[in-house]
C-alpha cells in the first residue's frame, strides 16, 4: 500500500464510498488502533477502550459524507488525532456530568478505589488550553496533538509534517510552556 493509494481512499471515503472507506479502515486500522491506544494510555478506570474509540472516531470522521476534508495521510492522522481527543473529552465530560448526578443513583466509593478515578477534570482543563493554543498558534496545537495525544515520535512527526526535528523541538518546547501556564492558571 502507497501513500498515493491511501490519499486517493481517503479521497473517496470523504465522498462516502463504502468501499474506499473500508479500504482505510482496513489498511490503517493498526495504525488507529494504537493512535487510541496512546490517547488513553494512563487513564486507568475509563470505560472507554481503544477498540470502542477507533470505531466511534470512525463513525465521526466518516459518518457524514464530505464531512472533512484529508488532503494526505499526514492530515489524516492529525485529524483523526483530534477526533480522538474530542471523544475522549466527550467522554470525560459525560463521566464529570454522572459524578454530579447527571441522572444516576449515586453509591458511595470504598476510599481506597476513590483515588482510581480517571482525572476527567484535568483531560477537560488540557483541551481547553489546547483550544486556547490552537487560537494563537494553530502549528504547535497541531503539534501537540501529534506528539502527545497521537504519540508520534519526533522523527515521525518531522516526516508526516515535512519540518526539521530540530524547529518541531523548538516548537514543542513553546507549545508545553503555553499549556503548563495555562493549566496553572496563567493563561
């Protein structure tokens, strides 16, 4: 499988064909897979798993015909890097909406499973600084999201944007100093 093939099923998936779609699917599936795999590593008691978020980050990407746009596989997977995250954060949104009593009985926790939640509010107060990144400096948010939320290696990320490692470093570097900030408050 080429670049140029996985572009031309991307092209046609954006039209909503089945087949093209299946096609990607298919062909980047274990790429997607541990893209999810990485965006929930260390998020332990989520109910989410990586197989229910590759297919419900599927079903967004795909869902509607001509919904977005992939100009290459570089794109693809910054796109599909942020379709994760705003699943996870639907997610984490939804879990801070049922610990509030969003509609479920509430039982009490024995303590010491009370520290195991997942940390729902920090995942919900990183995206919205990221939002914030993304307003000022749209390349480090994109950045970002490639390195922290779809785990891609420096090298990786260099090759998939076409940048030198060493601006991607320097760049990496401004885009954590915003988000620490930001989630201290600063920002």
């Amino acid at each position: 499988m080429t670049t140029a093939e996985i572009t031309q099923w991307l092209d046609g998936a954006r039209k909503g064909d089945r087949a093209a779609q299946e096609a990607v699917l298919s062909a980047l599936y274990r790429e997607l897979h541990g893209l999810a795999r990485r965006q929930l590593d260390g998020r332990a008691g989520y109910t989410l798993d990586a197989t229910s978020l590759v297919h419900e980050s599927y079903l967004r990407l795909f869902g509607t015909p001509g919904a977005a746009t992939f100009e290459d596989r570089a794109h693809f997977f910054a796109y599909a890097a942020r379709v994760m995250r705003n699943v996870v954060v639907d997610h984490a949104r939804s879990r801070m909406a049922d610990k509030r009593g969003g509609g479920s009985i509430h039982t009490g926790l024995p303590e010491q499973l009370a520290g195991a939640l997942p940390p729902d509010a920090t995942m919900l107060a990183l995206d919205s600084a990221l939002e914030r990144l993304a307003e000022f400096e749209p390349p480090l948010a994109q950045l970002v999201e490639l390195r922290y939320f779809a785990g891609f290696s420096e090298p990786e990320v260099a090759e998939l944007t076409g940048r030198s490692e060493r601006s991607l470093r320097r760049d990496w570097q401004k885009a954590r100093m915003f988000l620490l900030a930001a989630l201290d408050g600063g920002t």
